[in-house]
C-alpha cells in the first residue's frame, strides 16, 4: 500500500521501469501523456491508491477526481484492476481484458497479459495471493486459495486452482502442474 510521496514516487518509477519507460526529455513526457495509455493507467492507478490512504476533505476530493479518470481509462483499456493488489514494478504489455478480484494480493515486479483472470472461487471471497518476478502469461485463469510462490511463470491458457509455493518453476495446464524449472529473469527483463 502506498502511503508517503516517497513510496509513490517509489511505484510510479518501478511501474515505468517494468514497462521499459524512460522520461529524459520533455518530448519523451508528452510522448507518455498522449500516446501511451497503459502507462497512464499505471500512473492514476498508484495515485488513486495514495489519495485512497489519505485523510482530510482534501485529500478525498483529488482521489474523487483520480478515480474518475482511472475508471474511464479501465474501461478504455478493457483492465478490471482494482487499487492496492499489485506490488511495484507491474508490467502490462498490451490492451485487452483482464480482471483481478479485489482480495487479491500480487507481489512486486508481475508481468500480466491479456485475457487474464484472478479471482474468488465458488462464492467465496478469498482470492489467489501471488508472490514477487511472477509472469503470467496471456489467458491464464488463477482463482480459490491459492499462493503462487516467488520467481515463477504461469504459462499461456493456464487453469491454477491449486497452491504452487514453490520457486522457480513453470506452471502450465488444465488443471495446472509444474511443467518444468524456469529461470524468470529471462521473462521479466527489468529485475
């Protein structure tokens, strides 16, 4: 959860880093602004959280004002996504549909593609919790009490609804296994 302007600041640098980013210019900052949606996604998403953690009048009215765009640009982008899930460092390399439910808890530096599902199961409202440098790739469904151990890789139209606490592995299937061992600085360049 981000509280201080410094762990904001924090999040919107490793949010731009994971998706290979970088403001040198001002060219390069108006190029951000007009052209790229996901990183503006990503920057109202960080700030709807701090201002979410903030008292005072204030404080309420900027989050009223950030949500507004944040839902807009969600619906845009076709990203149910909601605030305090992901860790820093998230990285989503292309538009489509992606839902996490909001009892989810995702670590630092995830790799999230299109058509992804995170959520409840069977009613319940206890949802995946998902350690840090996880890929998970285009398709994968990941729903019920289920940990995801750090440093893994969730392969393509994968169905996880059983825990992995593991590191270092693939996991891949339907219903899923572990494939293989994966080395996930191959996958997430940035860490």
């Amino acid at each position: 959860m981000i509280k201080t302007k410094k762990d904001l600041k924090n999040y919107i640098y490793l949010d731009r880093k994971a998706n290979f980013i970088s403001i040198k210019s001002l060219k390069d900052l108006i190029n951000l602004y007009l052209f790229n949606d996901i990183a503006i996604f990503l920057l109202l998403l960080r700030k709807c959280e701090y201002y979410k953690s903030k008292s005072g009048l204030i404080s309420k009215i900027i989050y009223f004002y950030y949500k507004i765009k944040f839902k807009k640009k969600s619906i845009k982008l076709g990203f149910t996504i909601p605030e305090n899930v992901f860790g820093p460092g998230l990285s989503i390399p292309h538009y489509g549909t992606i839902v996490v439910n909001a009892n989810a808890k995702v670590g630092a530096n995830c790799r999230i593609h299109v058509c992804t599902n995170i959520g409840a199961s069977g009613g319940s409202s206890i949802a995946p919790i998902i350690g840090d440098n996880v890929y998970i790739g285009p398709g994968a469904k990941i729903y019920g009490n289920v940990v995801i151990g750090n440093n893994n890789a969730i392969a393509a139209n994968a169905t996880v609804n059983k825990s992995f606490e593991e590191e270092g592995v693939l996991i891949g299937g339907v219903p899923s296994k572990i494939i293989g061992e994966i080395n996930i600085k191959r996958i997430i360049k940035h860490i």
